[in-house]
C-alpha cells in the first residue's frame, strides 16, 4: 500500500483529489462542486444577515459549494465572529448589522444586483456578497462559488454584477398528463396524471439550477395550454409548485388558452371586447394571485398552430393581450404574447407566399397598442428554430412595445438529445446582429429585447435534458440573459470547469469540441440557410429533405432540378427582405452582399451559382456535408482523449451519444448530398456522392 502510495507522482495526487466524491449523474449538473486540486484560502465561518428563505438558500449553498469545492465546512455564526468570514445579506440588512462598516458595503441599486469584495473589518477580512437584494444576496452567492470553481476568486477580486433585463423566463412546455412537448429528457417534473406531481423535489432542485444562473420565472404548462388548468381545482396544486421554487427567488407563470372564458367559464363567448370576458379574466387572475401572490404572469399562444385567437371576433391581438394584461396589471403580472402567429394552411404553389413574413405582417401595424405590461416573445429566427435563419425582423420594428427574445434550450431541430449542439454560437449571431432599427446603427437584438424566455422543457431523467452536454445550453441560456455580452467560449469553459472539473485537458476538450459544434451541425444537416432539412411533418428529428417542401407548414426550399432557394427579395420575390431596415435589407437582397451562409434563405439560385468563397452552390453542399461528418468522427476521438479524467458515468454516456450522432451525421450526408445529386444531375467533383466501396446496403442483402 505504502509503496503504491509512494509510486503516486505529485501530479497524480493532485488529480486524483480533484475528482468527486461521488459517481455524477448529471443531475447536479454544473452545481457539482467538483474538489478543485489547490482552492484559494477560504474563511471558515458563514454569518448570513436576513431572515427569507432566500437568504437561507444562500447560506445553505456556500456551505454545500465550498464543501465541495474545497472539502472544508464552513461554520454558520449568527453575527460576526472574531475571525474571517463569508457575511452573505442585502446590503441594507449587512449595513444595519454592520454600522462601523457601513460605508464600506454597498451594492448597485437595481434589483437583483450584487457586489462581492473582501472587506476589512477590525482584525478580519471578511468576504462580503451583499446583494440590492434579498435574491440579489443568493446570485451573489452562486457567482462567488462560480469565481472559485473557475479559479477567478482572489482576495483582490470586486465582482459587481446586475442583470441586464428583469424578466429572465423559462418556459416549459409540460402538458397535464406527464407528457412534454418537445421534450427530450424524460416525463414532467410538474405534472403526472393530470395533476401536479405529490413529490416536487425535482421541482425545487430545477429552481436551484434555474436561480444559479439568474432564472427568475419559469412556466411549468404547454404553450399549447390547456384551458382547465384555471379552473379553480388546480389553483392550490399550482401554489405548491410556487412553494418549491420560492427558496430560490423564481416565480411560477402560466401558459393560458384564450379560448377559456369560453371553454371553461361558461360564457357563450371568449371576445376579448365584451366586458364578461374581461371579467372572467380579471376573476381568474385575481383567484391566482390570492393563493401566489408572488404569481410571475402569463403566456399566450394565440391564433397560431390551432390556438384559438383573436381572430375568431375579428379582433387583434393587441386587444387580446390586453384584456389578459389588464387583469394582471393590478398584480404586478407579465403578459408574454407570442408573435409566433402564422398559418400553417400556405398555399405552396404560390411562390408569393412566404412564412418568414408572418410575425411582422401580423404585429408590426399593432406597435404602440400593447399595455405597458405586455412584452411580445419573439422567437429568434422569422421561422422556427432552423438551425440558421436571419434575426427577425420583428425585433427591429416594435419601437413602441416591449419585446421579448425567445430561445430554444430543447433541441428540437438541433439533434434533440442525441446530437451534441452547442447553442450559444448561433444564439450570439441573434443578439449581435444590428437590427439598425430607426435607421440607427448599434442597435443590436441585446439591446432591444427587454425580457429573456428561453424553451427549455428539462424532465425527470438524471441529467435534466436526455444528455450531459446539452445542459451547457441552458447554462448559456441563463448566462446570456443576465449578461449577453459573455462570449460563448467564456461560458462554455466555465460551464465545463463547473461540471466536469478544472483539469485544463478535460477544460480545453471539451469546450472546443461545444464551441464547434453548431457549425457542423449545420454542415451535415442544412448548410447557406437552407434550414434544418429535417421531417418537419413529423418529429423534427432526422433527414428529409422533400418533408418540408409541397405543404402548408411554409419551411420550404424550394429545390427543383435548376435551383435551390427561397427568392425572399423584393425585387423579384416574397418581399421579406423589405422588412428589414434599409441597410439591412439592401444587404440581403443583393446577392453580391448577402452572405454565403443565409444565400439559401434570401436567393433562389442556381446549383452551379458560385459563392463568395468561390465554390458552386451544389459542391459546396456535397463538400458541407462530408466535412460535417467527418468532423464529428474526429468528436469521439477527442472524447475518448478524456478516459479516466471524467467520471465513468459520464464519460460512458457522452462516448454512446457521440458515437450515435457520428453514425447518423454520415446518414445525413449519404441522404442529403444523394438527393440533391438526383435533383440536380451534377457530380461531386470529388466522386464521393453515391460511391460507398464496401458498404453492403440493406436492400442488397438476403436474410
Ligand atoms: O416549433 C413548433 C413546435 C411546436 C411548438 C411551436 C411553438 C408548442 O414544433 O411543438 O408548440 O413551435 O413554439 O408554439
């Protein structure tokens, strides 16, 4: 034993001390507190100063964090020891605790911020997180054990923090019965059987990830709502989800059916002018509140995908937000509307048409006719989550209303749980992009959006989302609504560092192969914009590059035996670049500006058209798409670099769905780069397409 012992080189001890303690399941996630191999000299008393259960949170989670982090467990003192200490409150309770110190504590004024610095007070030197705020004091909390889990935390260190906006959203699309649309990690943490479920621990431990990264609200039911849910029986099984959350200062809000005045509350009629229905608004909302008074608001889907709307009275949707609005108003409540409106009955024979068109062409005449609290939820893209498409247009044309930005966590068309796709690259090309709304430059979607709703529709499976690394989403999610200038590889290290630990090989590996990992995606599946090339009849999940063309939905292509393309141009098309702001538009209508990678969304071209990257349509395609493939062979190699320095477990799980997804990205390129060979009738200048030596197809095989 001794010599083994001995045998141990000193880098070797030091590994193995920064391994956890326990087997990960992922259900942590990146609160894992992995032990760091040399932590930063921490005091060993915590003193928290507030009484709300979110100042306990806060305290509680020092204790766990540090514990983890460093093995040590911090003492709890009920007022300040005659030594070094963690004090953790609102900088007005720390202030009123701490007169002498007073002047030296301090927080900004704006809710939900925090300062974190190490003061001196008397003989000690004290770690001070004091937030503007009691929920202010637990962000702080989280970011202090965050700059010590990246090795950021010095005595030097003064961390000054507030949020960007101050609604940060979740939605969950969780029907009553268990079921998640588009959910990829297993059954509803909420629901089961149509009730809400007799055990919540998940629900409160999704609230800790959620409040973690500044999430303060979270919609626990579908988009697609269902209306019974504001009858009055489900109001106390509601109040209870409300309870798991409140330790960790996030907020329940509720997806309503417009259509329920109607369908639930008898009325002969859901008009959003006739003054029953505003009532029956203003009863239901008013019965919520009494039983969650701290009740976040609403979501509404309407006239969209089947919902009923407005529409039904021949009214609008500024009238129908605003009855719902009005209700939540004396509340304090949000309306998120979502300007996801379109028809999904498009006639494809008329090439006029055009689905990228509706969110614009439906609210854009309405601006300036919201309540103040209404916030329009946006998705990112004109269409729906493509794996690329332009911002909307939208965000920049509602000078006079709120807007929303609205993401996507689940992977829906992203390779759901089964592909690696790191999101945060494709989201920061939303945020980055200059709307040059008002004709102004610097006017980027960050700085326009006033609220963050993010789809995220976490369930019951270990990991929260189907898989490990799909969790780095919705960290970049919470991360960039708090603060969107973050660059993704400063999250993704930091996510990976808190999640797998703070060996710099596992921290490179894993982050590049993230940060890389949108791009191919969109190499193997649909490359210059052509969108995903998904089933999009069906489960969004898998290659069929004909499903989204001949159909209502609107995704289309437009792909024939010339070309390929959605002529989106005024001059000669759908007109939707005429939405954008002059500068913009003239960009993507003229195909010597519009660039390479939304050609496909903008042009119709032909395949031999030649890029600016000098390639033709069609090589670019083949070439695309064994590039992408190939690229996530190269994934399982990198993985497998880090046998031994993540645990089994994880390790195990992210091998199998790493090499599954290199399977089925080399089924995307056979399929996609053959289909697009029949249609066009021009090789590969390469002679890939087509020719597999080797491979024995199935149809050729007898049993
Ligand atoms: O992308 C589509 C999804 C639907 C979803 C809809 C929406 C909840 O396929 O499942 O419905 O978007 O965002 O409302």
């Amino acid at each position: 034993m001794r010599a083994a012992a001995q045998a141990l080189s000193l880098p070797a001890v030091v590994f193995l001390l920064s391994f956890p303690a326990l087997p990960a399941t992922g259900r942590n996630a990146w609160l894992e507190y992995p032990r760091l191999p040399q932590a930063p000299p921490l005091p060993a008393v915590v003193v928290a100063f507030g009484a709300s259960p979110l100042i306990a949170s806060a305290q509680a989670e020092l204790i766990r964090g540090v514990k983890g982090l460093t093995g040590n467990t911090l003492r709890i003192e009920s007022s300040l020891p005659p030594e070094d200490a963690i004090l953790v409150g609102s900088a007005a309770a720390l202030q009123r605790s701490l007169p002498s110190a007073a002047a030296q504590i301090a927080a900004p004024s704006n809710p939900e911020a925090f300062r974190i610095r190490t003061v001196t007070i008397g003989r000690s030197r004290h770690i001070v997180i004091a937030g503007s705020d009691d929920r202010g004091a637990l962000y702080g909390a989280f970011a202090f054990l965050r700059a010590v889990a990246t090795g950021a935390w010095t005595n030097e260190t003064d961390l000054t923090e507030s949020p960007r906006v101050p609604a940060r959203w979740i939605n969950q699309w969780d029907n009553l019965n268990g079921t998640i649309e588009r959910g990829y990690g297993g059954p509803s943490i909420f629901w089961e059987n149509g009730h809400v479920r007799s055990d919540l621990t998940r629900a409160g431990e999704y609230a800790r990830l959620l409040a973690s990264i500044g999430i303060n609200a979270c919609t626990i039911d579908n988009v697609n709502a269902d209306p019974h849910l504001l009858t009055g029986a489900y109001i106390p099984e509601i109040a209870r989800i409300a309870e798991a959350f409140r330790p960790w200062g996030v907020r329940v809000a509720v997806s309503i059916d417009f259509g329920s005045p109607q369908s639930v509350g008898g009325l002969k009629t859901f008009d959003p002018l006739d003054p029953a229905v505003a009532q029956w608004w203003k009863s239901r909302t008013d019965a919520l509140y009494a039983a969650i008074p701290d009740l976040a608001g609403f979501v509404l889907k309407a006239d969209s995908e089947g919902r009923v709307g407005p529409s039904a009275y021949g009214r609008t949707h500024a009238d129908a937000a605003n009855v719902v609005a009005r209700a939540l108003a004396p509340h304090h409540g949000l309306l998120f509307y979502r300007g996801f409106v379109y028809t999904h009955h498009m006639d494809w024979n008329d090439p006029k048409n055009d689905r990228a068109r509706a969110a614009y062409d439906n609210f854009k005449p309405l601006d300036g006719k919201f309540d103040s609290n209404v916030f329009v939820q946006i998705k990112n893209g004109p269409i729906d989550f493509q794996v690329r498409e332009p911002a909307s247009p939208l965000f920049g044309a509602l000078p006079h209303t709120n807007e929303a930005l609205e993401l996507q966590v689940t992977q829906e068309y992203m390779g759901q749980a089964r592909h690696m796709v790191f999101l945060a690259p494709q989201w920061k090309q939303t945020l980055d992009f200059d709307m040059h709304a008002g004709g102004e430059t610097g006017t980027p979607v960050k700085s326009i959006v006033r609220a963050w709703a993010g789809v995220t529709n976490v369930g019951m499976d270990e990991n929260w989302l189907g898989n490990h690394l799909s969790q780095a989403n919705l960290y970049a999610f919470g991360r960039l609504a708090w603060n969107p200038d973050l660059s993704p590889k400063q999250i993704s290290d930091e996510w990976t560092t808190q999640t797998f630990g703070s060996n710099p090989l596992v921290v490179s590996t894993v982050s590049a192969l993230q940060l890389d990992s949108w791009k191919t995606y969109e190499d193997y599946t649909g490359p210059l914009g052509l969108q995903t090339l998904t089933d999009i009849v069906g489960n969004h999940f898998g290659v069929a590059v004909e499903a989204s063309e001949r159909n209502g939905w609107g995704q289309w292509h437009r792909a024939d035996e010339h070309g390929v393309g959605m002529d989106r141009t005024v001059a000669t098309g759908t007109g939707y670049t005429g939405q954008y702001s002059p500068s913009v538009a003239r960009t993507f209508e003229d195909l010597s500006t519009c660039p390479d990678n939304l050609l496909l969304f903008f042009h119709h071209v032909p395949y031999t058209y030649r890029l600016h990257s000098g390639s033709t349509v069609i090589q670019y395609l083949y070439d695309s798409h064994y590039r992408g493939a190939a690229q996530v062979e190269t994934y399982v190699r990198a993985w497998q670099g880090l046998k031994g320095l993540i645990d089994d477990q994880r390790y195990r799980d992210v091998l199998a769905q790493l090499e599954y997804q290199a399977g089925q990205a080399t089924v995307w390129r056979d399929a996609v780069t053959m289909w697009f060979y029949k249609e066009s009738g021009i090789a590969d200048s390469q002679n890939r397409v087509g020719r597999y030596p080797g491979r024995i197809e199935a149809e050729s095989m007898k049993l």
